[in-house]
C-alpha cells in the first residue's frame, strides 16, 4: 500500500522487504504510518508479504527503513 524500499532475497527464497520510507519531497501515502518489515517466501504456490512483529521496546513510531541486507552465518 505504502510501496516498498528495498529487497533482499535469501538463497532459500526467503524475502524481506522494507517499507514506509519518509524522505523530505518524497510523496508518502502513509505518512502516520510507521515503516513496516515484511517476509516473503518465494518458494509458495502463492506468495503473499506477511508483517513481521518487531519485538517491545523497539521505537516504531520513528521507524523509517531505508534498504536492508541480511547476514547469514
């Protein structure tokens, strides 16, 4: 709804996805709402973003992801 800012797409098709970037001049269709993380498996007959639960105590009213990039060990 609100667009997405990047992707990052993992070897077992796993997905994560930033959202809801707010940057001066840049067209928000959301602005109260904060960013978002969303996973997608790829691997699905029908593949849909579901929203991560970021865990308490993380400040979501100023979450504003720009990009992402995962570490796998």
């Amino acid at each position: 709804e609100a667009g997405s800012e990047d992707i990052d797409i993992l070897s077992n098709g796993l997905a994560f996805i930033s959202s809801g970037l707010k940057y001066p001049g840049l067209k928000s269709f959301a602005p109260d709402k904060p960013g978002e993380i969303f996973l997608m498996d790829l691997n699905s007959n029908n593949p849909r973003a579901v929203e991560l639960r970021i865990s308490r105590g993380f400040d979501l009213a100023s979450f504003n992801p720009h990009g992402i990039s995962t570490y796998v060990d």
